[in-house]
C-alpha cells in the first residue's frame, strides 16, 4: 500500500554511501531539512566494515584512505565523531621472479629502485616531481564544479565561462612543456609515460599498477596514464601521495559521516531503498520507497550510478533523449574481483622472509607491464585472467581491532576478470573457482598462505552490483576516461551537478572528480544545491 508523507524535505538523497553523507551534512549544516535513504542495512555505501568470518572484521568493498579531501575531514570534524587514519610504514611492496623484490616507501624507494637500474633511480625524483605538480593543478580542481557547457542564454554562460577563465589561470602556471605533458597525461597509456622515464620493468610495474587499478584495460591502453595520475592525488594525515588505513576500516570513515551528519540534524533511514523517483510536470519532487512509501522533497540528490539513476529509477519518459543515450553509451565496469580473508598467521613470502613492515604495504602481485596486459588480454577472451594482478593488504598489522590476538585479515583487491562474462555465463557459477585461483597466486608468492585461509568473503563483479549497485562491479561509477571526466561527467550539460529534470542532483562518484573515496562530489554538489536553494 502506498503511502504519501505530508512532510516536505528540502532535500532527499538517494543512498548513504560516503559522498551522500557528506552532501547531507553540507546540506544539514546550512540549515536545511535532510533525509538520507539507504538500501541497506547500514550506511556507507561500499566504503564499510562487516565482519565475514566470526571474530574477522574487515572493509569489506573499498579498502585504503588517500584519496579523502582534507577539507572534508575538517569541516565535518570527522576525526572528534572518531576517525583515526595511521600510515602504512612501508607504501608497496612487490615480489619479484626469482629472489628479487621492490619496496617503495618514503625515504628508500630510490635505493630499492637503484638495485635494477642507476639511470631509474637518478630520474626518479624528477619524475615525482613532475607528477606533484601535476597533483597540485588537479587537486586544486577537485573541490569546484568543471564549467558547465550549456545551450541557455547568456546569463546562464557568463558563470561558466568565468569558471573556464578561472581553471585557465590555473593551468597559466604551467609552462608549455608542462602543459603538454598535462594534456598527454589525458590521452596516452600508462606505459608510454612510465616508458618516457624508465627502462627497468619492476619500477614501470610499481607506477603502472595505478593505471589498471578498478580500471578494465591493458596498461598500454589510451587513457591509463590519467587513471596512474588520479591514483597519486591523494594524501594521507597531511602527506602528499601517502596511503593510509582508518583504524576500524572503511566503515570508521563513513560511521563518522554519519555521525556528523546527525549532529547536524539530518535523518538517516537504513532499509530504505528507492524504487523510482517521482516526476511531476516536468519536475523531479519525490521519491517512492521500496516499502511504497512516497517522500517529497524540493531536491532530490542521487548518490548513484547515474546510469543506474536515469535507466532503473526515472521512467524513460521522463528522461531527455539525449541523456538516454548518453546513459546507454557510458562505460561501466572495472574488472574487479574483491576478496578478503581469515588467516590463522602472516603470509611468509618466499622472496623476503619472516614478519616486517612489508607486510603492511600494498603487496602488489604484477611484476611487470608485460604481465598485466597479458592479464587483460585473457580476462577478455575466457573471463578471468589465468595469472591475475593481486594487491594485497593486510590491515590487522596496523589494527588490532579486526582480528583476534595472533590471527589476521587480509584485503585481496584482485584484477582482471570481465564484468560480464563470455558466453552468457554467470559469475554465480565461477566465483568459487576464480576465487581459488586468487588465493593461489598468492600461494605462489607466500607457500602456506591457502593453508592460513580459516574463512574468506567472495565479491565477483555481479556481487559488487547487487551488494552496492557498482554496475558491472564499477568501483568508480564509471571509467575514468577522457570523455568521461571533468565537464563530460557524466555528460556534457551536468557537469554542475545538477541532473537532466528540474529538481534533479547528483553528488556520486559518476560526477567530477570521478571514484575513490574522496568526499568530493558531495562536497561540490552540497554547494551547487544551496546555490538553487538558498544558504
């Protein structure tokens, strides 16, 4: 039975992962009258902490801070409703064919780096420079929305055209070799970059990894430099570029959002799906729960794969054509397979033995750029890849909370494997099997590491969809290619947040600046919405 609410929200957000709870608190914090409605049980969209195996807690989708906007952090006084962030000690750790090994961490990446080539190690600090100016340009970006191309008079375009004078200024800094390079940065392959600065193969592995990371493509594909870029813009308790575990896991981070944003006044609703939301001449003005609960609100703010948004939740015949197709046409999909595991010890790897901080880096199984396109190459043809990227982490040797005394969880964030299956097949059928296998290319590395599994947790591609609408296991709502980025996401026309029907918001990852959990699309659509609505 429906039933219709004769409350009025000023605003209505369609999921409570991380991005909306930040978006209801900027919201709530101005005043306004907020709801979130949330899907599942708990808040936090795929950035949580469950417990999968009894006594072994861990994050359970997303995995590593970096990428979360210290503005955020601040203005939400994340770290007084209870986040603590601490460092990995070591940043990678990769095991190499043979004996061979690379560490990479503040202070002696350059000295590891020197064990396969002088000429490496020596261009190294350039190279991190250059990319740190390139960080510091795209940061700055992060926290405004990209000018908004639009068809309206010219009242509608002077603001647009002022934010394009203002990122030109920006970009003004750079000299025209570094503005060059920029641009190349949007378009080349990760391996044509990385090929510019080394000639040593785990080096290019170490950086390359970034380029295929929830990223369905071969490293020597276009656009992977841009997806190694995004990876490096982060910082962690102030250190540029550094990662960082929340003490708790993933869902420390969203439970303190939610905390905040309580505190702010906004009402959060766990168990409450979204079935479709509500068109009235012209304009978006509601929402009907899954229960059939019907809820209005002056703004609707959908924190959800926009294709997922415009395709599953508005009645075509509500939907602009043009936006239709471009929703049809939006790559989604990232080739990931995530796991994580109970493990009665430490992993003891063959190439550097016993217990050390290596094992809190990102333990990074893809010793070269050779392996991680043949990688892609077979998960295109049968699925999966026969030997597959693995990164592995091992959060309970920074955190003690997730495990029990002596015993220990372990994050495998796996690639590639395709979205969809070949053939018709279902990844319902082949999760076990894949997941087998992912264990024992870890067993490669570390002998007894299948023997130390006491329990683990399987999300296939079509898991991370039905679990957390990621379509097509999409950990960014959405590849980050250049047709796909800054005033072309989701599409040109809504790069301002604001959706294709009056009324109508978006604040999730499917908005610039794009996936990680940043906070920043919440931030900037929160903005944009009070700028409709009044402050």
């Amino acid at each position: 039975m429906t039933k219709t609410s004769a409350k009025q929200w000023d605003a209505i957000l369609i999921g409570g992962g991380h991005n909306g709870l930040v978006c209801a608190a900027y919201l709530a914090k101005a005043g306004k009258r907020v709801l979130v409605l949330e899907r599942r049980a708990v808040v936090g969209g795929a950035a949580v902490t469950e417990e999968f195996h009894p006594g072994f807690r861990n994050s359970v989708a997303s995995y590593t801070v970096s990428l979360l906007q210290p503005r955020v952090i601040a203005d939400l006084e994340l770290e007084r409703h209870g986040l603590r962030v601490v460092p990995r000690r070591i940043n990678n750790f990769l095991p190499l064919p043979g004996d061979q090994y690379l560490l990479a961490g503040s202070g002696r990446t350059q000295a590891e780096v020197a064990k396969f080539s002088l000429r490496d190690a020596e261009r190294l600090p350039e190279y991190e420079c250059r990319l740190d100016i390139f960080a510091d340009v795209l940061r700055a970006l992060a926290l405004q929305a990209p000018p908004n191309v639009t068809d309206g008079g010219w009242l509608q375009a002077l603001p647009e055209l002022w934010k394009a004078g203002k990122l030109g200024r920006q970009l003004q800094s750079l000299d025209a070799g570094l503005k060059q390079e920029l641009l190349d940065l949007f378009t080349i392959s990760a391996a044509e970059y990385l090929d510019r600065w080394f000639e040593s193969a785990p080096i290019k592995a170490l950086f390359g990894f970034d380029g295929i990371v929830g990223n369905y493509a071969s490293p020597y594909a276009p656009g992977t430099a841009y997806v190694l870029l995004h990876h490096v813009l982060g910082q962690s308790n102030g250190v540029k570029g550094a990662w960082g575990h929340a003490i708790g896991g993933m869902g420390a981070i969203t439970q303190a959002m939610a905390r905040a944003a309580i505190e702010a006044g906004v009402q959060i609703r766990t168990d409450a799906g979204v079935a479709r939301v509500l068109v009235e001449q012209g304009r978006v003005v509601g929402v009907v729960t899954t229960s059939g609960d019907v809820l209005r609100g002056k703004a609707i703010v959908a924190n959800v794969n926009p294709k997922l948004l415009y395709e599953r939740l508005l009645d075509p015949a509500d939907v602009p054509r043009d936006t239709l197709e471009r929703m049809h046409n939006w790559r989604c999909g990232s080739g990931t397979f995530r796991m994580n595991v109970a493990l009665s010890r430490l992993p003891d790897f063959s190439v550097l033995p016993g217990q050390g901080d290596h094992l809190t880096a990102g333990i990074i199984i893809a010793p070269s750029l050779d392996y991680m396109d043949r990688a892609f190459l077979d998960a295109r043809q049968y699925g999966w890849s026969r030997e597959p990227v693995v990164e592995m982490l091992i959060p309970s040797t920074l955190d003690d909370s997730l495990a029990p005394p002596g015993q220990h969880v372990a994050s495998l964030f796996c690639q590639h494997v395709a979205p969809q299956l070949p053939d018709g097949r279902s990844w319902d059928d082949h999760r076990e099997e894949v997941a087998d296998l992912m264990i024992a290319t870890v067993d490669k590395h570390a002998p007894g590491f299948a023997a130390s599994v006491l329990g683990r947790q399987i999300m296939s591609p079509l898991d991370l969809e039905r679990t957390f609408g990621l379509i097509g296991g999409d950990i960014f709502h959405g590849a980050l290619s250049l047709n796909q980025l800054f005033s072309a996401r989701p599409m040109i026309g809504q790069a301002n947040y604001r959706g294709a029907i009056p009324g109508l918001y978006l604040c999730g990852a499917g908005t610039h600046p794009g996936g990680g959990v940043t906070g920043a699309p919440g931030f900037n659509a929160a903005r944009e919405i009070l700028k409709d609505n009044g402050r």
